[in-house]
C-alpha cells in the first residue's frame, strides 16, 4: 500500500502521483531548485479538497507547499521531497461582484487581471497589479502581498483585501474580516494572513475591495536623467508634492540597453536612468506637467508627454526583456523613497567594485527596486557568486532603513537573511504566532518565517 493511497481514495482523481506530474508541479518562477519530488500534487477543486489534504498531510507529518501559477519569484511555491503539493489553479471561480458594496467574492486560483476585467463590467477596477497578474493568481497575491505598478497610487494587496477563508493546519475552515468598511471585532486575522507565504493557513477564497475606475485621460511622461541618483531625486520630489501619480517607474541605462535589444520602442540610451509616470484623471495635464517640470529642476536633460500608453511600453516589457537576455539573478529590495537616489549611487559602486552589471528597474514610487547580477553561466560557482552580491545589495538596503523584499516574499531564497531585518526577539514573537497556527510545522516549513 503507498503511503498516498487513503487520499487517492477520498480525492481520486485530485491526486496526482505520476512523476511527469510531479516534477510539473516542483518549481515556481525562481532560481529555487526542489531537492526532489513530492510524494504527490493535490489538484484542488474546493476548500474541502484542500482541507482533506491538509488533514492527511497532518496524519502522516507531511511537509506541504502551497502553489497557484508558479510565477512566484522568492522560492516559496518549491515542493518538499516527500512532500504534498497543493495546487490551486483549479479554483478558478469568480463567485460574484456586488457593486452596490465594491467587493468581490472570489476563489484564490482566479487570475488576478481576470477580477479587474470582470470588475470594469461594473466600472469598478480591480487595483493592485503584479508585472505578472495575466498569470498570477489572487491567491499567490495575497500570500505575497504582491504589489505593482498601480501601488503607488492605491497600495499592495492587503489594502484591497476585504475578507478571507482559510484553511488552518489542523483541516478547519475559517473566515476573517468583513464585507462592513468597519470592523474592530477580535484580532485582524485577515492582515495576520495576508503576506503570510502560506505559513500560517491556506488561502482558498477572498472578498475583496474594488474601487471606482479613475475618469479622465491617462497622460504619461518620460524624462531622461544624467544619473539615476537625479532621477531618484526627482521621484522625491512628485511624492512630496501635490500630484498623485497612477504610475511611476524607474529603469537604469544597463535596463533600457536590455529592453530595446529585446523590443525596440525608440528609448534613449545616452541617459543613466529612464523615468516612466502616468496620471489618470480630470487633472492629468496639468498633473504630467507638474511632474515634467519637477524633473527638469532634478537635471533631467529631456522630457517628454503624451496620451495613453504608449511611453510605458519600455517600462512594461522589461522584465520579459531581462529574461529574454537569461543568466541573471534577481532580487527584490525596498529602502525609503527619500533613499532611493542613495540606493542607486550604492548599486553604481557595487557594480563599479565587483565588475558586474547590475541592471535594475523599480516601482520608484513606493521605493522598491528590482536589481539583478548578470553572471556568464549557470554553473553552480557562478550563481553563488551572484547570491554573494546579492546580498551586498541587500546589505544596503537595510542601512538605508529599508527591507529585503518588497513585494516577492522571502520564500525559500530569503530565508536565510530573515537575521538582518529582525532581532532576535522580533524573529521569537513570528515563531510563536507560526508555532500557534501550525504546531506540527507542516505548512511551508523553513519558509516565510
């Protein structure tokens, strides 16, 4: 008898045993590597399913991973040797939107810019996104707190969700939250959840908060600065001002000489760093002006406007053009918005001393960078030696008073600085609360937390 063979009996054809199956479901979008196979992958359709799972997992001490679409980017989705993959993807339900409230109910497999088109049917949005939400799932957002490029203006997940239903390591079935504006009833669960990594419980359902789409044009600007530290200036100076960007990104040269070999859109390379906004609203002129005029007092050398998309487009394929380019290793790093010209002047020196390229772009709104170390192979020395600068780059981070993810999780590559960002009595206090919800330790161990 295999040790599967009660859960293939109470789940049939959920269970998945056959090794293609279980090395399709072993990986997430990262350089996280699974020490091997599962001992099976649980092709949910239900809460039930993933408490039944969980409950047999819990029976025979079996470590579990949780995944959507695997496009998470920390590690945290990797399965466990001998472990239970529980997969997601397949609760794929919109179960309602009630405009009348600007909520939506929906199951935690559904594609995240799914929620947002099926939102616009109201004139409601959907507002956090992900560089990946036409692949991502809600789930993987909440457990991430992802965030986006909408952020800057309307927050990450966790200020769009609402509600949760979750399934606790012992196989019970909880709700938290809300669909009220207010609630102070017992502890905010869902915040407690919400970035969790599934270490605490398993996110099978939300209720979330939808927003009025912004009326208006949407007018983008791109300026051109002679360093990126001026154009971290410059995105100080838009966030203390009067106007709200919709968006607000920054690309280093090394990134714009990425993005036109891989797609060319007519960018400069001659700049150090590219600057991408967009406003949307009744004021959106007068906003881009604002903000172009900004700019130049921060020493851009150009400045451009126009309407709709068109000046992010270089901004929106970046990270496909970085892939495309291969052999990198990335990270995900968030220091003070009025540290974010420190933070660039640090990578300059970093890549100046250790004779890498180090191309990055950011969410420069909400000061979050994306840096990645481009290394010659794929060889074992070579990506430890990327993880080496890697953690400079995190080191740096931290003294600027920042953190060492902004919005991809720890997961299983982070794991190991979690030391730097918390003392030990911080790092004591979230293994209680972890020891509280899952006292065997099955879910996500040595992740997250």
């Amino acid at each position: 008898m295999t040790k599967t063979k009660d859960l293939e009996e109470e789940l049939g054809g959920r269970v998945l045993t056959e090794p293609a199956e279980l090395l399709r479901y072993s990986a997430d979008a990262s350089r996280a590597k699974p020490q091997g196979l599962p001992l099976a992958v649980l092709t949910a359709h239900s809460a039930q399913d993933v408490a039944a799972g969980v409950r047999w997992a819990a029976r025979n001490n079996v470590p579990v991973s949780v995944r959507g679409a695997g496009t998470g980017l920390a590690g945290g989705a990797v399965a466990y040797p001998q472990g239970l993959v529980i997969s997601l993807a397949e609760m794929d339900a919109i179960v309602g939107i009630d405009p009348g409230n600007r909520l939506a109910e929906v199951h935690a497999g559904v594609i995240t810019a799914d929620i947002d088109a099926a939102a616009a049917e109201y004139g409601l949005m959907y507002a956090p996104d992900p560089a990946s939400y036409r692949q991502s799932t809600i789930g993987g957002n909440i457990a991430t707190n992802a965030g986006g490029l909408r952020c800057v203006k309307y927050g990450v997940t966790t200020d769009s969700v609402a509600g949760l239903e979750v399934v606790l390591a012992n196989g019970e079935t909880i709700r938290t939250g809300s669909k009220t504006r207010k609630n102070v009833v017992g502890y905010d669960l869902t915040s407690l959840f919400v970035g969790s990594e599934g270490t605490l419980g398993i996110v099978t359902g939300a209720t979330l908060r939808l927003r009025p789409r912004p009326a208006g044009n949407a007018v983008t600007f791109r300026a051109t600065f002679p360093s990126a530290a001026a154009a971290g200036r410059a995105v100080t100076a838009i966030m203390n001002s009067s106007v709200v960007p919709e968006v607000l990104e920054l690309m280093d040269r090394a990134s714009v000489e990425i993005v036109e070999k891989f797609h060319p859109t007519g960018l400069s390379t001659n700049g150090a760093a590219i600057l991408v906004g967009q406003f949307l609203s009744l004021t959106s002129d007068v906003d881009a002006a604002t903000a172009a005029r900004l700019c130049r007092e921060a020493g851009a050398t150009d400045v451009e406007q126009a309407e709709g998309d068109v000046l992010l487009e270089a901004r929106r394929v970046s990270g496909k053009a970085l892939d495309a380019r291969g052999l990198r290793a990335s990270c995900d790093v968030a220091v003070p918005i009025a540290r974010l010209a420190d933070m660039f002047e640090a990578l300059d020196k970093i890549s100046s001393n250790e004779n890498v390229a180090i191309p990055t772009f950011a969410h420069a709104g909400d000061g979050n960078l994306h840096p990645s170390v481009v290394i010659g192979d794929e060889s074992p020395e070579a990506y430890a030696e990327a993880e080496r600068i890697l953690d400079l780059i995190t080191d740096q981070a931290l003294m600027l008073g920042g953190t060492i993810s902004g919005e991809h999780g720890v997961g299983s590559l982070k794991y190991g600085s979690l030391g730097k960002q918390l003392d030990p009595a911080a790092r004591s206090a979230h293994l209680m609360i972890k020891n509280a919800f899952d006292p065997q330790g099955i879910l996500s161990p040595g992740r997250g937390v």
